[in-house]
C-alpha cells in the first residue's frame, strides 16, 4: 500500500466514524455500548486478526524464529482458539486491539520514508492509535466505561464526531493535494 491510498482510506474512515457520532442516534450508542462484551464481534475480530497474524507467523524468515514457524503457527493457533472459550471477557475489544495494531504496521509501513509533509499528520494518528490500543488492551473494561461517559451527554459525542471528521477531512485534503 502507498502513502496516497493509506491516508485516503483513514480520513475516509476517520469520516464515516465522525458522520455516525455527529449523528448520534440511538443505534450508534447501543452498538457502541454492546460492542464491548459482544459475542458476535469477538468472533469476527479474533478470527480476523488471528488469520492475518497467523500468515504473518508463516512468512518468518530465519532471523525472524523462521525455523520455529510450524510450532509457532500451532502455539498461537491454539491460544487464538482457547481466548474464544476461556477469555470471553471483553475479548471483542482485545480483539480489535490486536487488529489495530496490525493495520497500524501496514500504515506505518506506507509511511516509511516519505516526505515529513506528508505523512506527519497519519502517522502522528496512528502512535496516538497505538497507544490507544495497548491501553486497551490490558484494560479493556475501560473502553465500556468510556462509551458510558460519551453518551452520557450528547454534546461530547458530536464534539468527539466533529474532531474525527475534522481530521478526515484533513487527511483527505492531504492526500488528494500532496
């Protein structure tokens, strides 16, 4: 993936996340306060992530524990496996942590030695992400109490909507001009 289509497709998402919280409506909120403890989304999210991080585990090479690839192939196979049945707490938002994380190196990977102006803007996102996503990660429980707070009043969702689709915009604008 190049630089252009990467900061496309975030500013498009970051749009779309913006355009649903400036919406508000009453769907929003309860999706994004069931998405924590979801059955369905943890399904889709760990098989998702597990297979991308399971290709990545087979294309090792020898100074990357290339040699091991089958055991490792068969240890996180198992773990990703044994999570559905046995961490069932919040493993949605774990889940797409993980996916973040994963989509985070193929961001950073178009952004690998490129002009500082343009890539500043996603690549200052994506660490922001990151950072997000570790946290999250280890305290999962947080991201619920987050949704709670945000939809606790209105004002905060779209002012949380008119940030993402500010930044969107932004990263669109830089994408088609540079």
């Amino acid at each position: 993936m190049d630089l252009f289509f990467a900061t496309f497709l975030t500013g498009t998402a970051l749009l779309l996340a913006g355009a649903c919280l400036l919406w508000n409506g009453k769907p929003v909120a309860a999706v994004l306060k069931g998405f924590p403890r979801s059955r369905r989304a943890a399904l889709v999210g760990m098989s998702v992530a597990s297979a991308w991080f399971l290709y990545l585990v087979t294309q090792l090479g020898e100074a990357d524990f290339g040699a091991f690839s089958r055991q490792l192939l068969v240890g996180f196979g198992l773990i990703a496996v044994l999570s559905y049945f046995y961490v069932r707490e919040f493993l949605a938002v774990r889940s797409f942590c993980i996916l973040y994380l994963l989509v985070a190196a193929v961001l950073l990977g178009a952004a690998w030695m490129q002009e500082p102006a343009t890539r500043l803007f996603l690549v200052t996102l994506v660490y922001v992400g990151i950072v997000l996503a570790l946290y999250f990660a280890v305290v999962p429980y947080r991201l619920r109490d987050f949704f709670d707070w945000l939809f606790a009043r209105e004002a905060r969702t779209r002012v949380l909507g008119g940030i993402f689709f500010a930044y969107g915009l932004l990263l669109n604008l830089i994408a088609v001009t540079y």
